[in-house]
C-alpha cells in the first residue's frame, strides 16, 4: 500500500510538472506575435519577458538577436536548426536593424537552444497617417440581392407552398433570374412577374461560389394580389442595401480612407455584406443612448444623403473595416483639423495609458483609456486590444463604447497604434480594439 502511495504521488508529481509545462508553453507561443511589421533601421523587439533569441533568416545569412538581454548578434549558418550553444558563443555583435525592408522569416529559440516558433517580420518604410476620429453616415448597395429567409405562400383553398424551400437559402445574393441581372429588390420582382409560372434558373453568390437554382414561383391568390399588386412570388425576404453610422479610423496623404476595424455585417444573416457600391455621407448625431449592462447604446442620429453631402466612396468592405476615397474637398478640410502622426506596430503598443479620437459630442476630442491586455494573436483579429474608459467627459457623454464609436483611432506615446472596435455587453466602459497594422493589411 505505501509503494502504491508513493507510486501515484509521484506521478501526480509528474502530471502536475507537464501541465504546468504545456500551460507555460501555450502562454509563451501566445505572448509573440505571428506577425510582425519592423520600420526600417529599428530594432527587433518582441517580448522581453521572454528568454529567446531570435534566428533571422535571409538567403545568405542568419541574423541572432538576444530579446530578453537585449544583446544583438549575428552568425553564419547553413539553416535555422544548425543553431547550437557552441555556435551562439562564437557569434559576433550586430544589430538588428540592418535588415533590408521586405519579409523575413524568423525563429524563436528559447534559451538560444530550442525553437518554439516561427514568426513573420515584415520591415517597412516608416508610415505616417492622419487619424480621423469622425462620425460618418454609411451605405452600401449589395452585390445582387442578399437574401434573408424564405416563407410559405397561400396558393388558394388554404393551400400553401414554399418555392424555395430548401433551394435558396439566408445569406444567398441573388443576381440574375433566367439571365437577365438583379441589381435590386423592385427588378426581381418585376423579372418573377414577366416569367409566371414559368421555370426559373436564379443565379446567385452563396460563400462564395456562384451557383444556379432552378424554381418555380407560386401563382397567389386573388386577395394577395390585390394587396401586393403581385401575381407570382418566391416567397423571398429580401434587402438590397444597408444604411448606419460609423467612425473613420484615418487616411493617407492621397485620401485613401480606412474606417469601423471590422465588417458591415447583416444583422438577420449574422454575415459580412457583399457591397457592390457604397458611400460616406455627413451625419449629424441627434441623442446618444447610454450604454448600461447588458444593454449596449448607441449614437443616435440623421444621415443627410445626397451629392452634396458625399464625404467619399466606399470601395471595399472586410472583416477588418471598410476601405475606399475620400472626396478632395473633404480630404481637405479634415487634414486641416489634424497632423499626419506615425504608425505604432503591434511591438510599440503596450499597456497602459493611451486615448481614442471621436467627435461624438459635435467637437473633435481626445478621451483618455486605458490598455488592459494585449494578445497578439487572437481567434478574431478585430480583438487584439482590451481597454477600458476612465475618462469622466466620455463616460457622462456616452457611458463608455457604444455602436457608433467603432473605428475611432487608438493613439498611444503619439501614434497610431489601433482603432475601436467592439463593446463588452456586460460592462460597457470595457472595450476590444484592432491592432492598426490589421486594418493596414487590406
């Protein structure tokens, strides 16, 4: 009995050596990034919390780099897993921030001796951008028709039937019937009618794949008719465009624009809108909705459309924001109430004081946060940056981030470091943000 006592407590012992191992493990991978953007003739940064080095492969020669001391070397090599004790010993002084803008690939050795990952170092030209901080009305017209959901439609004599049903699908984009293109709700009805009882082929965009499905629309009945002016339905609910309020993140000296630092989403589909065509339109915020637990708020205000009031066009929208141009006289009168400032990479940002820009109250400010965590790699990349507000002005304005504020640029040590981009529903003074190099990936 004592040997089997002392037989599971050793390995106890041992189960709890390895978990503890792996756990550590897993915390280290998730404390160096994937991907990292170096500004030519920086040095190399990551963790220095962590003993690694850091092997830098070129084509003719691998770049050693002791993070955790802050020792720079270099040594020849014949590949990344030649790298022994011997070798780091015989290396000789180098900087970092001789390497050459483009991609490299680099290995982490920790203790100089054993690799545990692999990253991605991207050396760029120092970037400078304007950040924005503006509430902007959105609209985008959708590539085709999305399509929300299908019913069942009463044919007469309590009779029903459902022409789509399992053939066109929520988050479909219907873009032509029998050929001729759909562009918007009005022409699928219109093409639904001139067809009747006829077979139809509907082309649509389902993932994104474009397919071909063949239905037949239901004749309704007399009383439907007389109610929808319409003698032949799919059954289809259906939406072509979308209208909100945003915050544009920054532009460029050419008005290239980046805005939100996530996706224009559909609410009923829960999935990315396929914009054909969009716009930024002035906006006028009218009332603010507080945000309180489990009840986010919002900006509340007026979209003024029209030519007059186009700020710029909407080329693009992606899970890591909306991207297109501003208009020349608009680029001009926000670079006037604004300095070109540096780009701040995922290895500038660190936690502690910085602020975000909006113009929510009617008046561009800068409202104080504080970063929380960082994680360098998250399961969504519009997650890489928790924060919380402690500035009184916002907290009274708005009770902390509300639906509106998404996009507003981070700024820390003076430059632009990432941009707002989601609320914790439960405690509203706490917020995610996106790191600025993800939005400048698109």
């Amino acid at each position: 009995m004592r040997r089997f006592r002392a037989c599971l407590f050793k390995n106890l012992i041992w189960i709890y050596l390895c978990a503890t191992c792996c756990f550590g493990y897993s915390t280290m991978l998730a404390a160096i990034p994937d991907h990292v953007y170096l500004k030519e003739g920086e040095n190399l940064k990551l963790d220095c919390m962590l003993p690694v080095k850091l092997a830098v492969v070129n084509r003719q020669q691998t770049v050693m780099a002791d993070v955790s001391y802050g020792e720079k070397s270099k040594r020849s090599a014949e590949g990344i897993g030649d790298t022994t004790i011997k070798t780091l010993r015989e290396r000789t002084n180098l900087s970092c921030e001789t390497l050459a803008v483009g991609d490299h690939a680099v290995v982490c050795y920790l203790f100089g001796v054993l690799p545990v990952k692999e990253v991605e170092v991207s050396v760029v030209e120092g970037r400078q951008l304007y950040a924005a901080g503006h509430v902007v009305g959105i609209y985008g017209a959708t590539q085709g028709v999305l399509v929300l959901g299908s019913s069942p439609v009463e044919t007469g004599g309590r009779a029903y039937r459902e022409p789509a049903e399992n053939l066109i699908f929520a988050g479909d984009y219907i873009v032509a019937v029998n050929g001729e293109p759909v562009r918007k709700k009005e022409e699928l009805i219109q093409l639904v009618e001139q067809f009747g009882d006829r077979p139809l082929t509907i082309s649509l965009w389902r993932d994104d794949e474009l397919i071909d499905v063949s239905v037949s629309a239901a004749a309704v009945t007399e009383e439907a008719q007389e109610n929808s002016g319409q003698h032949y339905m799919l059954g289809l609910w259906v939406k072509d465009d979308m209208a909100g309020i945003g915050t544009l993140t920054y532009f460029d000296e050419n008005g290239r624009f980046g805005a939100l630092g996530h996706g224009i989403g559909d609410g009923e589909t829960g999935s990315l809108l396929r914009i054909e065509r969009g716009a930024l339109y002035e906006a006028e915020i009218m009332g603010i909705q507080k945000g309180k637990r489990g009840a986010p708020g919002e900006l509340q205000g007026v979209v003024y459309y029209g030519k007059e009031n186009r700020i710029g066009e909407v080329a693009a929208n992606t899970d890591i924001g909306i991207y297109g141009q501003l208009g020349e006289e608009r680029m001009q009168a926000y670079e006037g109430g604004s300095d070109l400032i540096p780009v701040g990479y995922k290895q500038d940002v660190t936690p502690g004081d910085a602020v975000i820009l909006s113009d929510a109250s009617g008046e561009l400010c800068t409202y104080h946060i504080v970063i929380d965590s960082l994680d360098y790699a998250p399961a969504d990349r519009n997650k890489g940056i928790r924060f919380h507000v402690d500035d009184s002005a916002l907290l009274e304005l708005t009770g902390g981030i509300v639906q509106g504020l998404s996009g507003s640029p981070i700024i820390q040590n003076g430059r632009l470091v990432g941009a707002v981009t989601h609320v914790l529903v439960n405690e509203p003074t706490q917020g995610y943000g996106i790191f600025i190099e993800n939005m400048l990936e698109h």
